[in-house]
C-alpha cells in the first residue's frame, strides 16, 4: 500500500436536502441519490485533496479517456441502521481493497485506503437520514474510479477520478430466478480481468443477458471461456450449488471476482456446521445432480441481495429443475448475515464495522 499524507478533505453541505422529496418504502434500486457526493481528483502523479460536495453532475471533455478505452472500476458496498440508529458497514476494508486490485490490473493509480475510508464516514455522518433501519433498508454506496484525461490517446489516462455516490435501497425479493448456462458466450477470459470488478465486464454481460431472457431465463451462469464446462458466476454475483448437504462453489481464479457475501457465505456455512466444498464444478455434474435428484439449491451471492435463490436452469435447449428443502441454506444464511449486518446478534467475525 502506498503511504499517503493526510487527506485536508473538505467539506461542502448542500444548501436545500432532497430527502423530503424521496418517498423511501417506494424506491427503485440505483435511481435516487443522496445528497452529497465525494471526489478526489488525481494528476502529476498524485491524488489531491478530496471533497465532499453537493450531489451534481460534473462535466468532462467529449475526448475523455474513459468514454473511448474504459478505465473504469468501481466497488457496491452498502451502510446499516439499526434500532438506535447506530450506523454500521460491512467488512469495508475488503473493498477499500479490492477496488485498488481492480485500479491496479487497468493500469490506474491506487486510491489511499485511509483516504477512502475517511471519506466514506464523513458521507454516511453528513448524509445518515437517508439511511433507514429495518431488514433490507440501506445506503447503496456506489465508489467508483474513472479515467479523466482529454484526448483520444489509446495509453493510460493520466489523470483519474475517484468519486463516491451514495443511494439509498429497499430489500427487493426479485422473484425466482431462472438461470440459463453459457455454452458460447463468456463474461471474461483466462488472463483478463473478470477478476476486477471492471464496467467492461458489465458491458459485455449486457447482450448475451439479453440473448438468455428471450429465452425466458432472467440471468446466465457463466462458465469457463475455453471448456464452458466450469460453473463459474451467475450474473453479476457468485454462484453456490447445494448438492446433498454439501455447499459447493468455484475457487476465484483469473475469471471470476472474489466478492465479499462469497467469503462470507462460507465462513457462515462452515460456523452452521454445513460442509463446504471450494472446488470446480461442472454443468455435467450439475446435470446429473438434477437428474438423480440430489441437487436442492443453487443460488447467487453479492451485496445488493446477500443471496438470490435459483429454481431451475437451462442447458443446451433443456430446463432442468429441482425440489428445494423447506428449510433452505440460501435462507438460513441470509438471515444470518442480515443478523450481524443489521446489529442484531453478536459478530463473531469481526466484521461489523460502526460508524456512527
Ligand atoms: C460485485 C460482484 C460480485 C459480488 O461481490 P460482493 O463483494 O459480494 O458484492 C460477484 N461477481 C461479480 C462479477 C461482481 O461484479
């Protein structure tokens, strides 16, 4: 890690809030943004110091290096109210982490951990009314890093920014899912960088995604790029598959991205006594555990939903389906999870984190 010199981050508040403007048990997801935002701009070499400002568009250059070569990463965490109206993230420090792992394999300059921590707290302290208690309730925190430079030059911008926009969620139960498996398209490549959390990767998800929902399949399981045999990812988050009483998921490799609710699923399963398998599955396991009936639950794992339970998926033209326990694994850890996230039981962990 970089050492970094203190931030002299400042402050401006908003002179009118909108929070009377938002009605909060009727929000779609990423549309409405809280008051302040935080930026911090990096040229000759090094970040400046941030700000927190007013939420407001700003402008950039038509030539910027982003819009024509993508240098741009960024990170989903979310902040936590409970009944006393303390405020608390999630294991943060893996994010201030990974967003530099993903800065560092498109080329772009590392962000101070102590920086965006600093900054984080100062956003959620100005803006903690748009946070609401209750299971589901959140601040979605939206960091992100882009490359600033004007000209269409195809080397590595020289100048960044680093901003942090904030909006506030309800739970949503977004249905069953059914999941169709990729056997032509990939989400990333051996040597690529599926293993940062990119926007290209997102760009390109778009279409077969597409592709996968005429189809009558709302999300794709991808696999691996030069067998698509290897069950990898299920959309934008991790995948799990219970077969028998055995949890089993990928290892992260070069294609997939080591999300934090993955590890925590884990840990959380092992502590309930559920075994674990992190090995490679394939669609022809997968297959024959339909088939024999030993496949109970598949299901994805990120920060916007902890867990998305999946009901059937599509193979090469079939859709197998399966009979989930009543009492599912998907269920028991989410709640788990929901518990520590929400200060509602001890934290074994260590990975609470309060805030204010
Ligand atoms: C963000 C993301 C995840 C989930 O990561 P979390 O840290 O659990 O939110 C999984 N897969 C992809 C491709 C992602 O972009």
């Amino acid at each position: 890690m970089m050492s970094q010199s203190k931030s002299n981050l400042s402050i401006e508040k908003t002179k009118q809030s909108r929070i009377d403007q938002v009605d909060f048990s009727n929000l779609f997801f990423g549309q409405t943004f809280a008051d302040h935002m935080y930026i911090c701009d990096y040229k000759d070499g090094t970040w400046h110091a941030p700000k927190i400002v007013p939420y407001a568009p700003f402008l950039l250059d038509p030539s910027t290096s982003v819009f024509h070569y993508g240098q741009a990463v960024f990170e989903g965490m979310k902040a936590y109210k409970d009944d006393n109206g303390d405020i608390f993230l999630f294991r943060p420090t893996e994010n201030y982490a990974r967003i530099n792992k993903s800065c560092k394999r498109l080329a772009m300059p590392e962000f101070p951990e102590e920086w965006f921590d600093e900054g984080l707290k100062e956003l959620l302290k100005l803006d903690r009314d748009w946070i609401k208690p209750g299971f589901g309730n959140a601040l979605y925190l939206r960091p992100f890093v882009i490359g600033t430079t004007a000209g269409v030059i195809a080397s590595p911008s020289k100048e960044y920014k680093f901003v942090i926009i904030t909006s506030p969620v309800q739970s949503y139960y977004s249905g069953d899912v059914k999941v169709l498996i990729a056997d032509h398209y990939s989400r990333a490549a051996n040597g690529g960088f599926g293993a940062a959390k990119a926007a290209g990767n997102y760009a390109g998800q778009f279409y077969p995604t597409a592709l996968a929902q005429k189809e009558g399949y709302q999300q794709v399981i991808w696999t691996d790029d030069t067998t698509h045999e290897k069950l990898e990812e299920c959309g934008t988050m991790n995948v799990m598959f219970r077969i028998g009483d055995t949890l089993v998921t990928s290892p992260v490799n070069d294609r997939i991205l080591d999300g934090v609710t993955r590890k925590s699923v884990i840990a959380m399963a092992e502590k309930m006594g559920i075994k674990v398998e992190v090995r490679s599955i394939t669609v022809h396991e997968l297959v024959q555990a339909a088939e024999n009936k030993t496949l109970k639950e598949i299901f994805g794992c990120g920060t916007a939903a902890v867990i998305s339970p999946v009901s059937a998926f599509g193979y090469k033209g079939k859709e197998y389906t399966f009979e989930r326990p009543v009492q599912t694994y998907a269920e028991q850890i989410k709640t788990a999870i929901l518990n520590i996230q929400y200060n509602k039981t001890e934290d074994p962990f260590g990975w609470r984190v309060k805030i204010v």
